[in-house]
C-alpha cells in the first residue's frame, strides 16, 4: 500500500501543530508537513496526497479544480458546502475518522489503474502489466512509490534530491546511489512488459515518458 503524505496549510501556530502531531499518529499516514506560504503549497503540492487548507475558500477550489491531490477545507463559513469541508471548530476524533475515509476513497477511484505509455499500473497492489494484461511484475513499495511520484510529475523532470527527501523522508540518511539502484530495478521490471523502459534519465533528475 503507498504511503499517504499531507500537506497542511495553516497560519494558526497552535491549531497547525495540533493538525500536524493529530495527522502523523494516524496509521494511515506516513508523513504530514506544514507551511504557511503559498509559494511553498506551489511547489510541494504534487509529492502529497492530500492538502489541508485552513480559512482559505479560494485556494480549496483552485486544488478541486487542479484535481492533483485530494483537498480539504476547515473552515467557519457554514455556507460553504461539500464533503470535504470541516466546519469549525473541530473535533479532532471525528475530524481524524472522516479524513482517512476520504483520502481512502480519493486513493481508490484515483489510483485503481494508472496508464504510462503501453504499460498499466495499479499502485495499490504495486503492480505494473502490459498492455493487455497478459505479463505483469510486482514492485516492491518504494518501487511503486517512485513509479507514483515521477507519474504525479506530469512528465516533467523529477530532482534527484527532492525525489530522495519526498520518498524516502528528510530524516533518513539515504544517499543518491539509492536512488539510483532503484531506478535501475524498476527500468529492468518495466522492461520486461516492454521493448523499452518509460523512465528517462535527465540533467540531476528523472523523467516518466507517458
């Protein structure tokens, strides 16, 4: 199962702690960070799988209509509607209960059946078929975690070490030649359903041919 990382936007010191510390004892969730800039939730957004966004309606429907993660918006606005949307104040019981129920749902319909190329991946199950189903290979997380992040991407090119502090966490002492092995295990299992692997090599980073 791919690990869940959220991403929480929230000025309030007090409630973004409290968010923080509710959301990493969740089992479900692997990793939650905070920012408080715009330009950061920019950048950031597309190694998450779900963004929460405090007071700020506008940003919540620009993320629905991005539809790169799932959004969620805690507000004291009464008149703003959807099942996404937390009225203020929260009960965090219920708040924690009814996020994991979402971001499940969010991972089910989003993440059933991903097409890269002539290949299909399912990255719950972790595992990658060719096009007709006929072959497939299992992946091991990480495997399946960076073949997620470089899709997310959108074809773009994936930084080396941004991929290294996403994937594997800013704690870890992980260095690029890990990277580097996985990328070379997961090019050998795409090339096995393929005549050629999907994964490019660029300039200090990676990108997914779709």
């Amino acid at each position: 199962m791919l690990l869940n990382k959220v991403l929480i936007y929230c000025k309030n010191g007090l409630l973004a702690k409290t968010l923080t510390e509710l959301l990493q004892s969740l089992p479900d969730i692997s990793q939650a960070v905070c920012c408080t800039s715009l330009r950061d939730i920019v950048a950031l957004h597309t190694s998450f799988n779900a963004i929460v966004i405090d007071d700020d309606t506008n940003l919540y429907k620009d993320f629905c209509r991005r539809k790169t993660c799932l959004p969620v918006l805690l507000t004291e606005d009464e008149s703003v509607k959807g099942e996404q949307v937390f009225i203020k104040p929260l009960k965090f019981d219920d708040f924690a209960n009814r996020f994991c129920r979402l971001l499940a749902d969010y991972n089910h319909k989003k993440e059933t059946e991903i097409k890269i190329k002539n290949l299909l991946f399912f990255p719950v199950q972790r595992l990658l078929f060719n096009a007709d189903k006929t072959k497939s290979v299992k992946l091991t997380e990480k495997e399946a975690e960076i073949l997620f992040y470089l899709y997310k991407a959108k074809g773009q090119k994936a930084d080396k070490t941004k991929m290294l502090q996403d994937v594997w966490g800013y704690g870890e002492n992980i260095t690029t030649h890990t990277l580097q092995t996985h990328i070379y295990r997961l090019r050998l299992k795409t090339e096995k359903l393929s005549d050629k692997s999907p994964i490019h090599s660029t300039e200090n980073g990676y990108r997914l041919c779709l």
